[in-house]
C-alpha cells in the first residue's frame, strides 16, 4: 500500500513538472518572440499542469497527513513565492496586457520551485537557477517545435523535484491503510482517465 | 496579532474570495446545461449564440478561480499543519475525493468542453458540459462534507494522539454536511439567476440591439431567481434545529455574530419578494419597458454574493475555538511558523487576490460589453481573452 501511494504521488507530480515546461516555459521567454502567436501556441496547455498540481497535494494531504504539514509550512516562504508567482501569472496570461508580467509570474514560479529543490536538497540557493533554465529550455522546445527533443527536455523538467523527494523516509508519516485503501479505489482509475482526457484536449484543439 | 490570528484572518480572506469564484461557476453552470439542452434539442441559433456567450463570462470567472483554489490547498498544509497531523485521516479522505473525482475530472471535462466547441459531436459536446456540472456539484458535496465533519465530527476513532477513519458512510450523513449542502446548492442557483437578471438589464440599460437574446436571459434569471430563493430559505431555516442540536451556543459565539446572519437572512427575503414581484411584469416585456427596475436588477448583483459571505461567517466564526468541534482548538492546529512569515504571505496574497477578483471583474464586464458575437475566436469561442 505505501509504494502504491509514493507511486501515485510520483505520477502526479511527474505530470505537473512536465506539463509545467509549457506554460511557465512559454512565459519565461514571452517577451523574446511573437506575443500572440506564442500565447496561442501555449493554450490548449493553460491550466492543464495545475490540475496536476492540485491532485498531487490533495494526495498528500489525505494519504501523507504527517508529511504534508511539515514539509509545506518547512518551507512557508518558498510557497508563497511559487504561488504568488502563480496568481500573477494567471491573471496576466488572461489579461495579455504586458508580456514582462507574465515574464515575472513565471520567474517567480520557477524560481520558487527551484528553491524548494534546494531546500529539499540541503543544497546551496543557486541550484534553484536549475528550474527556470529548465522550464525556460522546454519552452524553448516546445515553441520551436522541436519534437525529437521534446520527451528529454520534458523529463528534464519532470525528474528533479520527484527525485529529490525520494530521499525523505515516510514511514509513520501515511495515514492509515483504511484511509488508503478508500482513496485508492478512486485515485486508481482516475488519472489514466485524466491522461486519456487531456490528451484529446490536445487531439482536438490541434485539429 | 499572534501567528493564530493571522493565519485565521488569512484563511478567511483565501476563503472568501475563492467562494465568490465558486458560487459563479456553480451557478452559470447549471444555467448552461438548460441553455445548451435546448440549442441541442432545437437547434436554434439564439440558444446557442446563448450558450456562447454566458459560457465565455464562466469560462473566464473559472480559469481565475482556480488559482485561489490552489492557494486555498496548500494553506492547509502552510499555516495548519496540526489539522493534517490530527486529523488527515478522516478530514483529508473528503478533500482527496474532491480533488481527484471532482476538480481534476471537471477541469478536464471544461477544458474538453472547451476546445471541443464545433469541433464534435453535439450530443457529446453536450454530455462533456453534464459531465462539467456534475463534476462542479460533486466538487461542492466533498468539500461540504470536510466541513461538516470539523463541525461535528463523527466516523472516527480516536487512536493514540490522531484521528483515524473509521466509518466513512458517517461523513456522508452527517446532519452538519447535509443540511448545509442543500443550502450552498441553491446559494448558487440564486446567485446564477440575480447575474443572469442583472447583466440582461444592464444590456436593456445600454439600449442593446439584442432585444430577444436579452429578453430570453433576463426571463430565465428572474424566474430561476424566483424558484431557488424560497427553497434556499427553507434549507436555510432548517439548519437551525441542526446547530441546536450540535452546537448550542453558536449565536453567543461573538457578540456580534448576530448581524451577519440577520442581514443573509434579509437579503434572502428580499430576493425572494422581488423576483415574485418581478414574475408578472415579465409579461410582454412590461419590466424592460419600465426601465426603472433594470437598474434595481445591476444594483443587486452582489447581494447574494454579500449573503453567502455573512453565512460563513455565521458558521465558521459561530464555532470558535474549535477547528475540529470539541476535538481540537483552533489555536493548536496552527503550524510552528514566525507570525511574521505569515503576515507576509497574508500580505501577498490579500493584495493577488483583489487584484485576480479586479481582473476577474475586467474580463467579464469586457465580454460582457461586446456582447454575443466576438471574433475572431482563434482557440475557442468559448474563449476570448486568450
Ligand atoms: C431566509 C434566508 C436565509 C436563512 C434562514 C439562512 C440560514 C442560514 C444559517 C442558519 C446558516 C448557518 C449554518 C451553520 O452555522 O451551520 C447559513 C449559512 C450560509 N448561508 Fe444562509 N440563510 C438564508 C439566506 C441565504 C442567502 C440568500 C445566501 C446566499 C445566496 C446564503 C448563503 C449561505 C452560505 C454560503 C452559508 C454557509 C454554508 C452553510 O452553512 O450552508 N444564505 N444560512
């Protein structure tokens, strides 16, 4: 049971990671290319990576009740970086007034990721420069069009944060198996039906 | 203020804003499967460019919703750590359920929803906006039933110093989630059918061409106005003998608690007396032709929204000190962080979010002035700020 929830958490947040190059990618080099070309480009992915986001800390919650706490108010500025950095990229992407303010959400996304990686790497703050370079080269990929890169620069994006989160020991921080097993009835067949689904998302809106 | 304080004021302004967000969607949602039922069934033009149009207003009112829903998660775990701790078990069961059967599944079923816009078959394309709505609702149904258990917690053991689930069916019956459910559910039928009114009027104010199309919105406002409000009093009065029975005391919970839910109860009435009011004179137009009452419909466009605010503040303020009613104290739960990490973070976030609920505002009073027809629509036609 506890290797099937560090295996669903994985999944997910593997899913936000490499969804978020897209986005946060195409933000972080918004101000470098065509604005409404590349906004279009980045469309049918707006918000796709988010959900991602969510699920995977409502899995935490529920499943790593000890854990969840702990590691989110451990590091209560980074978040409020990264979501901060969130909000106003959100909005601005929306608003499509100026595209240095979206420039700015993104950085601040992923910056604050990258710092979350340090902090969960014990690692020295310039290590947290890994994120943005990383996302901002996926965006890159995925704005030229350059799909034999495409799954590397994807994985690149996707890997550190899961890996660096393999390290913490979980035992005694999970909730107990009749909570478990519940959840896992429902997240089981959820997320291939999530794949399935946002994958015609992309089908059909490139049709 | 101390680190409680803060991280109470921050949850209640996170909560606040991102329930205006929700009553929108779940009210426009449920006005959208009406209309786009009967562009499937008839296939006539004004339901569709119907559909179209008040679907672009919910699709941007969901889109910055969203974000304070991501901030709303991940407080739980930055500023009240000793919920997770204690109670993750029971409490987190529902809040998981609501983000992966309902939130993932509905973003995804809207984006489909979305994108798919004359791109599908229409008989699909209208089961993806069931699919939507059903999602959304169900959303509210997990959520009201994790709140309903820190009202009255049942279907739980209690094991060493946490919480553990013992009988998840309790959650689900649970008069506290029940009551409250039903009357959250027509709040936001109320509030779909006060915006409908409203922004129609307005359209009649400014003289809009668009006379059938605005004709056929208010009508469907008024009257959906007329229907919920009643039965949302009546599942509002019947949350009483609940909070005698659970939490005796909760009107001497503050001093002042009192005013909140006397002006929620007002508004209610109020609402419920014009829309009746209101019903006759939508016979051959009478009501636009008199003009004066338009003005009254734009003007009422926050009230419910006011109402529903004060209604959680009756219920969540009324149940101090307890986070988890007599299990655990609001004040114990809170994480072991400096008070002024969280008077940065209140700070931050306070200023987003007026500014996401002034964008908010931007966006939809932009689509709502140019009316029904847009273009061009590169994504979507659902889609216009994009
Ligand atoms: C005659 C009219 C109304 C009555 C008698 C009424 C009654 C109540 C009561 C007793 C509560 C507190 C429940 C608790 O503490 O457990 C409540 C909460 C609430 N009310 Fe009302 N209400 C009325 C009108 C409205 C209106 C017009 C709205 C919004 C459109 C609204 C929205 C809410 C919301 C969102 C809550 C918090 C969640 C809940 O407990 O259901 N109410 N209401």
């Amino acid at each position: 049971m506890e290797t099937l929830w560090l295996v669903v958490l994985g999944v997910l947040t593997v899913g936000y990671f490499s969804l978020a190059g897209f986005d946060y990618g195409t933000g972080l080099l918004l101000p470098f290319r065509r604005r409404d070309e590349t906004l279009r480009r980045m469309t049918p992915f707006f918000l796709g990576n988010e959900v991602w986001l969510v699920a995977a800390i409502g899995v935490l919650f529920a499943a790593f009740p000890r854990l969840e706490g702990e590691l989110l108010s451990g590091a209560h500025s980074v978040f409020t970086l990264v979501l901060a950095g969130l909000v106003l990229f959100m909005a601005a992407v929306q608003l499509r007034l100026w595209s240095w303010l979206v420039f700015t959400g993104a950085l601040m996304v992923s910056v604050g990721w990258g710092l979350f990686l340090a902090h969960l790497l014990h690692a020295p703050w310039p290590v947290a420069l890994v994120m943005p370079v990383l996302f901002a080269v996926h965006g890159w990929v995925f704005q030229t069009r350059q799909w034999k890169l495409f799954p590397l620069t994807a994985l690149l994006c996707a890997l550190p944060i899961p890996l660096a989160f393999s390290s913490i020991d979980v035992t005694g921080l999970m909730a107990h198996t009749n909570t478990l097993g519940l959840l896992a009835w429902v997240a089981i067949p959820i997320i291939p039906l999530v794949v399935l689904l946002q994958w015609s998302i992309v089908a059909i809106s490139s049709r | 203020m101390s680190a409680a304080d803060l991280a109470r004021l921050q949850f209640a302004t996170t909560t606040s804003f991102h329930f205006l967000f929700v009553l929108l969607t779940l009210g426009l949602v449920s006005l959208l499967v009406i209309m786009q039922t009967r562009y499937t069934l008839t296939r006539a033009p004004v339901h569709e460019r119907m559909t179209r149009f008040w679907g672009r207003i919910y699709v941007i009112n969901y889109a910055l919703g969203i974000v304070t829903g991501i901030v709303m998660e991940f407080q739980f775990g930055l500023n009240w750590s000793g919920l997770a701790t204690y109670a993750g078990d029971v409490f987190g069961a529902p809040l998981a359920m609501e983000t992966l059967i309902a939130f993932f599944l509905e973003s995804t079923f809207l984006g489909l929803w979305i994108f798919g816009w004359g791109r599908m078959n229409r008989w699909l394309h209208l089961a993806l906006l069931y699919l939507t709505a059903l999602t959304a609702f169900a959303s509210a149904f997990w959520i009201m039933a994790a709140n309903g258990f820190l009202q009255h917690p049942v279907g739980y053991r209690l094991d060493g110093n946490v919480l553990r689930l013992d009988d998840f069916s309790a959650l689900l019956t649970n008069p506290t989630f029940t009551a409250a459910l039903t009357h959250v559910v027509f709040a936001s039928l109320t509030v779909g059918g006060v915006f409908l009114t409203g922004v129609s009027a307005y359209h009649f104010i400014k003289r809009t061409p668009e006379v059938d199309f605005f004709r056929r919105s208010l009508r469907m406002g008024v009257i959906t106005t007329a229907l919920a409000t009643p039965t949302l009093m009546g599942a509002g009065f019947a949350q009483f003998p609940v909070i005698a029975e659970y939490q005796p005391g909760k009107s001497e919970a503050a001093p002042w608690i009192g005013a909140p839910l006397g002006f929620m109860i007002l508004i209610g009435m109020t609402l419920a007396t014009v829309s009746w009011f209101t019903l006759p004179l939508l016979i051959k137009d009478a009501v636009i032709r008199m003009r004066f009452p338009l003005y009254l419909m734009v003007i009422g466009i926050p009230l419910p929204f006011t109402a529903a605010i004060f209604g959680w503040m009756f219920r969540e303020i009324g149940r101090q000190p307890w986070l988890v009613y007599g299990l655990l104290r609001t004040e114990d739960a809170v994480s072991h962080v400096d008070a002024s990490q969280i008077l940065l973070s209140l700070i931050v976030f306070t200023s987003l979010f007026v500014l996401l609920a002034c964008v908010d505002w931007a966006l939809i009073a932009r689509a709502v002035r140019r009316g029904p027809d847009v273009a061009p629509a590169p994504v979507s036609p659902l889609v216009v700020t994009l």
